[in-house]
C-alpha cells in the first residue's frame, strides 16, 4: 500500500491548487458551490465518466486522438447542468493571467476547462445555482491549502442519507518503477450510494487506511434505523436519487493521455469500493485524471506502462480515502446528519 504524502491533500502533487466559492444560506435558499482544481502550468488530462446521468463540459476534448493535450483547470460545481456555467468564470481567469493554449498570430490564449457537476438542488432553492462568478472566485482562492467537508462543489452535496462534502488525500508511491511519483485526489461526495455498512455501521472505505489509523467509529444502532427509516420514507415517496459523485486524481510523474485516461478508470475503483451502489443510472459519477509532469518522468512506452499500476494502485487509494474524508469532514445540513453526529461520543475522533 503506497504510503502518505506530507501533508495528505492533492496539493501534495507539484502544479497543482485549488480553491472553493460557496454560499450556504438556507434561509434565502442557498446550499451550492464551486471547486476550482487549477494546474495553470497545463497538465495532461484524461476522464473517466461512468455514471448514467453524468454533467461535464469539455470531456471531448479530453478524449484519445483529439488535438488539444493540456487542460488547465478542472471544475467541479453544484446546480446541475446550470452549474456548467461555473467554468466559463474560472476559464476568464485564467485568460486574464495568460494561461491557456496558446493562438499563434492573434495573441491570445484558449484556457481549457472541463468541469462536471452535481445534482444538489433539492437542499436549497431550484434556483439558488452556482454561475460564472462562482467559478471566478473558486480560481480566484486557489491556494496549496484548502479546506474539507460542507466547502465548495461539497456545500450542498449529501451522502445517501447523510451529509456529503469535499474530501482528499494523497499518496507517494512505494515500490517499482514509479517510486517516488506522488499522486492526489479530490472528490465531491453526493452519492445515492450509502458510504456506510448499513449491517455495522462501519465506513466501507476505511479499510484503505492502514490498520494503525483506522480511527472511525461506527455508526450507532439506534442512527442506522434512524437513516435505514429515512431511506424507506423517501422511497415510499417515490423520491429518486439524482446524485453523483466527481472528482480529480493528479500525479506529478509525466504520462501519456492513454495513461492518464488508465488512471482515471483506475481511480473509479477507489469510488466503487467507499460507495455502494455507484455508477447508477441517476448518477452522474466522473472522474478526471492530470498528469502534471513535475516529478519522475517515464523514459518510454515500456516504463510507462509498466509504472502505471502503481500508480492505479495509489489513486484507487486515494479516491477512497478522500470520500471518507469527505464524510468525516461534514457537518450537518438542512436536515442532514453528519457522520459525526451519528456515531458514539464515547468514541469520537
């Protein structure tokens, strides 16, 4: 198992920042935000979108055989479709501060952007959505440090019955011939999957934690038939689950778009292990992969590929780590119980 990088957040890998923009005013009907995942430098880029009902911007482009190479900022956003808009405000940033594809001849630059985007409309007004300036003001903030849980993309999402968030983790690869590489993820957590074993109450992703810090709690018995009452309560509603769970991994060792887009499908493993079901019909689960190129550089095609299962290993490692810091992070929200809430004060964190 890769070990963790210094400080355990995606901004462990070089070229890589982020920032949020939220509002969070349920009294005005507010529970929605942005992440900007900035790598302003350009970095190779890849996506891997698996869910039935997915919200992205820009994934084309992304795909094997198209011109461009490089994106040079990921958004994730609330609002739905309406929060693609989210993008256009980080890409304005961007091109304020010439970074971009360039156009030869006409001096200007083309920032690429691809974002997705999740279904949390029900927990504020249908109206209240993240736009431009949103995203604007996630660049605007992106730093090194950051923070976790009801932040960002993360400020109105929900985890099945529980209060979902924005969660990372990092990891430096071990063994092999990607050692040394480091490798991030962030993931906004809006799952219908539940991010818990209804049975114990323990966190499904926990065990991608080595044995020594598996510190979580697990949920009472009286808060499972609490959430297990909710979730037949909605059913017999006939309230269906729009949610969907995105994210970015990074890695600083150079890779190939064919690799990064390897990687990315390896890090939906992280997310299928830490929420069950995902990948559903309703979901709109994607994940983005960069390659930023700042740390060990894979001499050819060989190396490359032979290096690249480490490096799936430690970003399915991280996607699940990163949702069950996404959970333990948040706190309760227009009727939503955090994980917090739920489990043994005798035995809190």
């Amino acid at each position: 198992m890769p070990h963790s990088a210094e400080h355990d957040r995606i901004t462990d890998v070089a070229g890589v920042l982020v920032g949020h923009c939220h509002r969070v005013d349920l009294a005005s009907g507010w529970a929605t935000g942005t992440t900007a995942v900035l790598v302003p430098d350009g970095a190779v880029a890849a996506v891997d979108a698996r869910g039935g009902a997915t919200g992205t911007r820009e994934t084309d482009a992304l795909s094997p055989g198209k011109s461009v190479t490089q994106a040079h900022a990921v958004v994730l956003s609330g609002g739905s479709a309406y929060g693609l808009a989210a993008a256009d405000g980080t890409m304005r940033w961007l091109e304020e501060r010439g970074h971009g594809v360039s156009a030869p001849g006409w001096g200007g630059v083309v920032p690429i952007v691809p974002a997705a985007v999740l279904f949390d409309l029900p927990l504020g007004s249908w109206s209240a959505r993240p736009d431009a300036d949103f995203g604007y003001r996630a660049a605007q903030s992106a730093n090194a440090e950051f923070a976790t849980g009801v932040v960002g993309a993360g400020a109105g999402a929900t985890a099945g019955q529980l209060k979902g968030g924005i969660g990372t983790a990092s990891a430096v690869v071990s063994s092999g011939l990607a050692q040394g590489a480091k490798v991030g993820a962030l993931v906004a957590v809006n799952s219908s999957g539940s991010v818990y074993d209804p049975h114990t109450g323990s966190l499904w992703g926990e065990l991608a934690f080595p044995l020594a810090k598996r510190r979580f709690p697990v949920l009472t018995g009286e808060a499972l038939a609490l959430l297990a009452e909710r979730a037949r309560a909605n059913a017999e509603e006939g309230l269906i689950g729009f949610n969907t769970t995105i994210g970015v991994v990074a890695t600083d060792m150079a890779l190939s778009r064919d690799a990064c887009l390897r990687l990315a499908g390896a890090a939906q493993d992280g997310l299928a292990r830490a929420v069950r079901p995902a990948h559903g019909p309703f979901d709109g689960d994607a994940i983005f992969a960069l390659s930023t190129g700042k740390g060990p550089q894979a001499f050819d095609r060989l190396v490359e590929l032979a290096g690249l299962g480490e490096l799936c290993e430690a970003a399915a490692h991280c996607v699940e780590r990163a949702i069950v810091d996404a959970v333990v992070s948040a706190s309760p929200l227009g009727g939503y119980p955090s994980y917090r809430d739920l489990i043994d004060p005798k035995n809190s964190l």
